[in-house]
C-alpha cells in the first residue's frame, strides 16, 4: 500500500518510487535507447549520450515534467514520467522498465507508485497515456491499474484515461 514516503510493500519485498536525481540520467539512458524499448516509443532512433544528458538535466528542472524512477531494495527497476499537456490539468504518463526486469511484474508496481506520489504532489491531475498498439504489455499494465480505454483518431495508439478517484492497494 502507498505511503506519503513512497514505499509500497509488494509481496514481503520493499518496493520505493522517488524522484529521479541527476545521478540517474545514465540509467534511463541505457534504458531509453534498448532496442525494445524504442520501438514502442514515439521516437524511436537512438540518441547520443550529449543529447540524452541535456535533455535529462532539462526534465529535472522543469516545473511541467516529473520524472520517478523505482527501485526495490537491491537495484533501479525504471522510470516513470509525467508530462504536462495543454490542457493545465492533463498529465500524460510514459513508462520504461529495465530491460532485464520485463515480464516480472515491475511495470506495474512501477506504474502504480508513480501515480500515486504523483497525485500527492497534483492532487487535480488528469492522467492519459497512450500506448502502441502492438504494446501488449503496457496494455495490460495499463487496464489493470483501473485506466480506461477512450476513443481517438489514431488507429495505431491506444488511449488510456485514469478515472480521477482511485486508490491503488
């Protein structure tokens, strides 16, 4: 269960979310540029270590980014961001697990205790996502966190919308 502390106890293993700080630009560079990983993103070619570096010292200061990173108690699992969008109180959710944790439950203890401590901060935050269709387990992690599918024009994406009242445990 969330505590205002960000730890979340999951099967006797103590899992944390916390905001990510400028030691961990490398981590989730090598996870950004992993084949899979990229190719179920917007943009999918790799990017150079100069680039990702300033784009990470950027995102930490930005006021319309928030960037977590999980860990369970011996290693970084992945990273979560919120991304604001026009719409002041719309928030768009991406996720990245480690590429050597996939398949093993992370991405949704990840994705959980991100929206959790980030509803904290923004308690009137609207959260979306959207995820390729060929993204099944994104999908997965998504519709079992309670987010519902919603129409749009992209044949391509799926669309997810968290309802505004929901509690994870």
């Amino acid at each position: 269960m969330p505590s205002k502390y960000g730890l979340i106890e999951v099967t006797n293993n103590e899992f944390m979310i916390r905001l990510a700080t400028p030691d961990d630009a490398k981590d989730v560079f090598v996870w950004r540029n992993d084949e899979i990983t990229r190719l179920m993103s917007r943009q999918i070619d790799k990017i150079d270590l100069e680039t990702h570096m300033a784009w990470f010292g950027s995102t930490l200061k930005r006021v319309d980014r928030t960037l977590f990173i999980g860990m369970n108690v011996s290693h970084k699992a992945g990273m979560v961001r919120f991304d604001r969008m026009d719409d002041l109180e719309e928030w768009e959710v991406s996720i990245a697990v480690a590429p050597e944790l996939r398949g093993l439950g992370y991405g949704k203890r990840l994705l959980a205790g991100a929206v959790s401590e980030f509803l904290a901060m923004e308690p009137s935050a609207k959260i979306s996502a959207e995820v390729k269709r060929n993204n099944l387990a994104s999908q997965k992690i998504f519709e079992s966190l309670g987010f519902d599918l919603v129409p749009n024009n992209n044949p391509d994406i799926f669309r997810y919308r968290l309802p505004h009242i929901i509690t994870f445990e």
